[in-house]
C-alpha cells in the first residue's frame, strides 16, 4: 500500500481521550490530577491496562531489563528497524493526566488506525513505555531510555538511588516488571508526542509544535560566605550579608540571562540562608541554579557571567563565594528528515505547526544519542504542568495524535534498510 | 555594714573567666563557639551546671512557670524587693561564648564575691537566667523575661511558635525546667551585664559602658506567593518567581532604610523558599524582617515602605505579598538613677565609661516595662557577635564585673521600701 492510499484522517480522537481519562482514574488525585510514581502499585496497574490494551490491538508485548514496555505491531520486512512511538506512564506526585500519559496512549491509537483502516507497513511499529521518566522516586530520572541506549547498566542498583530506599531492579520484579536483558530493538526512528508544558503554542494559537531540540541544562552550585553578625548593633556599612549578596546576584544574572538572549532560562530554585536567625545578619547562603539554552555556548557564556558576578560580590558585599557544577546535559537536535516528515504530515492535513526548541528533557533526548529522534508538541494550558490542573484541549489532543500517526506512518512505509 | 567599709575590688574575674570557659564546653562549636538552642539537652545540661554552682554559693534556686531560674542569696529585710542581676544561657546557632553567659555568671561571681567579703546586704540578689532569650528555637524571644512581666501567658503553647513544632512548656517539662506558676519576685532594680556586640567601645577604647536604653525593635513576616513553574520551560516573562520577588524586595528596602536614617537597621536574617527545587520556579518565599531604632516613628515609616513595596510587586512580579507583624518592642529609656549607681561605682574603680545605647534588645528590656532596669556594656572585639569568633578581652570582662558588683552591692545595701 502506498502513501498516497492512506485515508485523510486515521485516527479516533474521542478514543484516545476516553483512554486518557481512563488511564487518569490510576492514582487520580482529588483536584483532577494523578499521582503515580514509578515502580508503585499506581504505576504497576497502569503498565497492565496499557499491556491489556496493546494486546486487544493485536500487538506483542516485550519488557526489556530496565521494566520498558515495547507493544510491536509487525511490518513485512524481515528485521527492518522499528519506529518506535511513545512516552511515560509515571507522573510527578501532583501531576497532571497527560504529562508522559499523551504519548503512550497516541502511540497505541496510532496502533489500532492502522488496524482499522487495514493498512500493513514495511517496518514494525512499536509503542514504549518507558520506566521512570520524572526521577521522583529514583534518580537519575529518564532510567528506562537511559537503560535503553547503554547510559545504564542493568542490574546496577547503585547507579540508581531513592531517597525513600528503594531499590530500582528490586522493584521491577516486585511489580512483575522485570524483562529481558537479552531484547534488543532496532530502531529506524523513535516519535514522541508530549504537552508542550510551557506557554509557546497556547500564545500563538497553534495547535501542533514541531520539537526542533531539547535545551542544554546545566546546573550550578554557588556558595556565598559573608559573616554571621548581629542584626540589632550591626551598621549597615560593616555587613559582609550573604542574603543581600544572593539577591543582587539572583536579579542581576537575570538582567544578564535577558541580555545574553530571550530564550536563555534562569533560574534559582533552591536557597538556603544560614543560620536563618531573624536577628543575625546571614552569614552563609547556598543557591542553585538552573540554566537552559539550546547552544552550549550561549550556557557556557551565561556561567561565565555568573562566575564573574560572584567574584565581583567581594568588592560590592564584602561576601566571597564559589561556583560547582552539578550537572550539565548537552543540547540535542532532533533529526531533520524526521522533524520535515512531521511538518510534512501537518500540512497535508491543514494543521499550522511551529518550530520552538523543548524546556524540559524527554526520553527522547536519550533516544537521539543512538537513533534519529523527534518530538511533537501539543499546547498545555497556561503553560503548566507538574501540576494537577494540566490541561490540554481535546481538539489539540486529537490534532497531535492525527500527525503523529501520520508521520508513523510515513516513516514506516519507508523501505528496510538504514534510514 | 556600710558601702564605706566594702573592699575596693571585690571580685575575682580569672574566677568568671574559668566559668565562662567552662560553661563554654556545653554545645561546643569547632571554631570555639557554641550551640545551645533554648530547652534542647545542651541547654539543660548548662542550666543544671548553673543551678550546681549557685547552690554550692549558698543560694536558694528556684524556677518559675517560664522556666526562667532565680539564684537567690537572702538579704536582712524580709519582703525587701530583690536585686535582680543576671541574662541568659540559651544561644544562637552559631553563637559565641559571651552574649548572655556573661551576664548570667558575672551575677554568680557578684553572689561568690559578697559571701567571700562576708558583707550582708538589706535585700537580696537574685541571679537569673531568663528562658529563650534568642528567639531562635521558639518565637518570640526574650521569652521567659516575657512571661515574668506578664507580657505572656504561663501554658499558652498558641503563644509561641517554633519552625521546628517544638512546644515550649511541653519542652520545659521534658527538661525538667517547668517551675511554679505562684513564683512571684519583687524587684527593686535588675542589672545586666552584656557585651556590646557592637563597635563603639572598641573604637573609643573604653572598657565599660552605661547603657542608656535598647533601640525599638520590630519583627515582620512577609509571604510572598507567586506560581510554581517549570524552570525549563518558562519564558521569564511567564514567571511569578517568588525568590525574584524576595530578592528585589530586600535590595530595594536595604536602599529605603539608609535613605531614611543611618541608624536604621533592617536584616533579612530568616529566607525560605518552596517548593526549593533546582528546577522549580519558586512559588513560594518567606521573610522575616528584624526592623531597629531608637524611635518608633522610624519604624513606623520603615514598616509603612515595606508594605507598600510588598504590595508593589504584585505589578512589578506577578507576585502576591502579606504582611504580619511578629513582635514589636517598643525603644526603651533604663533607669536614670540606676545608670548613675553604675557610673558612681566606675569612677570609684577609675574605670573610664560611656554612655551608649543598646542595638540589641535584652531581657532587660522587658524588665524595664516593671521596674527599674540597667545595662553594663563591656567591648566586643570587631564588634563581632551571633558568632562563633565573639570575643570580649579577659581584662573587660573582669572590668565590668567589677562594676556590675559595686553597683549591685550599692543597691542592695539601699534599705528597703519602694525604691
């Protein structure tokens, strides 16, 4: 069968969104969200309606040794790379209905059009659901595609820690989720259709985004040491404040972030003054901070700024400091041809797209280290997510499912072979 | 015994200093500071060491519903008011060796001093040691001189809130500090040594000096609520960022103070955020503001900016404010006979004093609203205190004990009736 015989619209948008509220009455939380940690009995009854549905569809399910769900419709070529389609089941502890959620579900709906409208493909198409994307309850989080590309070592329980002790690998068999080492999925490209959980589409009154990259994140440790002194006898002029140095560091890196480029993100999210007296001038501060920009250059000038800033808060604050990295992830770009055959596909349909680069990461920033990736986005309301009242219009639930499907589809239909 | 026939130097201050020293062990901090948080083990241990040595001085110890402890050495007139001497024991977190220990043992040195000279006194000394006087486990501070002039109630817990869900008088009990609620002492004068913990005596080189009053102190608590967000998916102009707000709101009023009136002092000492996630914009941030001057019209027009600038950053942040006053201790004029008792006794000894008001509010402030009350300042060096390397020379505390007990035993020979 050929492109040009699919039909114009393949796929159920009202039930795709039944399953999503469904699949919400998991772990649902008063206020209309969902708590469902990885690895809980929350997660473990979602994996099995979403195993349970895979099945209804016709598809094979497999489970690799990091508790990855791989649903897999065959294709006719014989060991032809799969393209591969989902998100996560887990969500954060007050977290919405279609963070992670959406992607899954529009991957086995993407499944059941090509059932329904009797379509075969050259290549497998296979619906993931990935193990631990938030990293609420285990850190680091996105374990399952880091399982997946080799970043993780099955089986490697101290690479994998829980504040509250439990043990990753433990808990996978715990819940019946522990899988095959021994699986092992080519991939010919991997889609992944996810809220946008910022504030781009909703303003522009588009309906779909095309995903170009995700955003360098780096993290940054600043330690700031002025001296503790009484706050009643103190004069102004004899503080050394680490409080008062933190605050013109925080609204002057902002300044600077702005100046540097509109889409740099700054912020500081964690502070801690000591020793939190009212009446003692602090003579400590401790502030970490998170950057994102999708050029390295552009994060590494920012820290460079932010180097210098505290260097400078000696002479202006009496208040020395030091600056440690916690973290750094490298920016990714997300693969050309595939990012053309989503725009593609929008465009066959009428759907007005945009380009914008993602805030957060995704399983599909692992996915890019081994094999062509991309990202479709969906608008959320106000820009919130992590929250329960995340919120995604059905029309824009059913539009980013329709192109995803799609641009599955086309992809494939694409003969055997390296891609 | 007349004052005529009173030794010229009637203490022993390498004596204090031993105590001093002693008492120095109990909460020990590395850098030769201390930590004992008021009612914690540490605090109980140095409370039982102090009530050993008054006994062993022949007084009678006796504690009251606050927990504040009175080391009583009898006088000739029955029912005479009490010469009241002494400070507290509690500390601050990282707190040096000095502030209130002083205080407490150099009214124990003045009780060790009268009984080696043999001199019988009309009314009695009582040495105290007042209950929390810090604040920084339990709020308000000056707790226990609080309670003892009826500006608390005994048993109400709602009263006095600690961050860490302590209870005050279930505290009390649990260290055995939970004293009789009929305790009543009536007071003729209460004098307090306390070192400086500012600059001014260092930089005039003089060893003691006559506190004149205690600036007004003011406590605020600002909440300011913005919107937890996303940190990498949040453009900056989305962001109701709560530190952001906090950070301009304690720069902006660092400005508004100096403008006001140099000696207006303003310190952010206690700075929380939530949910204090590195990749979270804060949603939440809590204040509190220590407000000091020797005129409450300043903190008056002080508290009136800091309104209006939390109210303002509803615009300029996105970010709602309150407002709550905490405490509010109005400034404090001491004795004026009182004063010159101390300034008699120095010139006496050939003890160069200045006059000076205190920027640190004392339990003697609280004393002040009932009865006549004075303070002897000794040097701080640096002006340094709230802070392990606090240090006062072994010659200025021997100076100012000296003082203190001249003008105590001048007191406390005065014959009874009103005073």
């Amino acid at each position: 069968m050929s492109a040009s015989a699919v039909p114009a619209r393949l796929t159920d948008g009202p039930r795709l969104w039944a399953d999503l509220m469904t699949m919400a009455g998991i772990g649902a939380l008063p206020a209309g969200g969902c708590c469902r940690l990885s690895l809980t009995d929350e997660d473990r009854q979602a994996r099995d309606l979403f195993a349970g549905w895979c099945r209804e569809a016709g598809c094979t399910v497999r489970v690799d040794a990091f508790g990855n769900m791989f649903a897999t419709r065959p294709g006719r070529a014989a060991g032809a790379g799969h393209v591969l389609v989902g998100s996560h089941l887990d969500t954060q502890p007050h977290g919405g209905r279609f963070d992670g959620v959406l992607g899954v579900l529009a991957g086995l709906e993407t499944v059941r059009a090509l059932n329904a409208a009797g379509i075969e493909t050259e290549r497998p198409v296979t619906v993931v659901n990935w193990t631990n994307e938030e990293g609420v309850r285990f850190q680091p989080g996105l374990t399952g595609s880091a399982g997946f590309v080799g970043a993780l070592t099955a089986g490697d329980e101290a690479a994998i820690t829980a504040a509250d002790g439990a043990r990753f690998f433990e808990d996978l068999h715990r819940t019946g989720y522990a899988g095959s080492a021994a699986l092992q999925i080519p991939v010919a490209g991997y889609y992944e259709l996810h809220i946008e959980q910022g504030p781009v589409l909703e303003q522009a009154g588009i309906a779909v985004g095309v995903v170009e990259g995700v955003q360098g994140v780096r993290w940054l440790a600043v330690t700031l040491t002025g001296e503790d002194r009484h706050a009643g006898t103190t004069p102004a002029g004899e503080r050394r404040d680490a409080f008062m140095a933190a605050a013109r560091l925080a609204l002057d890196m902002r300044t600077a972030a702005a100046l540097l480029s509109p889409d740099l993100r700054i912020t500081f999210g964690r502070v801690t003054v000591e020793p939190n007296s009212t009446n003692t001038v602090p003579g400590r501060a401790t502030l970490a901070i998170d950057l994102r920009h999708s050029q390295t250059a552009l994060l590494d000038r920012m820290e460079g700024e932010i180097r210098a800033a505290v260097a400078g808060l000696a002479g202006s604050e009496g208040v020395g400091g030091t600056v440690a990295r916690l973290m750094d992830v490298a920016p990714v770009h997300f693969d050309a041809r595939m990012q053309a055959i989503i725009a593609s596909a929008a465009e066959r349909l009428g759907i007005r797209t945009l380009r914008l680069p993602s805030g957060a990461m995704h399983d599909a920033s692992n996915l890019a280290t081994v094999a062509p990736a991309a990202m479709i986005f969906v608008p959320s309301r106000g820009g919130i997510s992590h929250n329960e009242s995340e919120w995604t219009e059905p029309q824009h639930v059913t539009e980013g499912c329709e192109v995803l499907a799609q641009a599955v589809l086309h992809h494939a239909l694409q003969p055997a072979g390296p891609w």
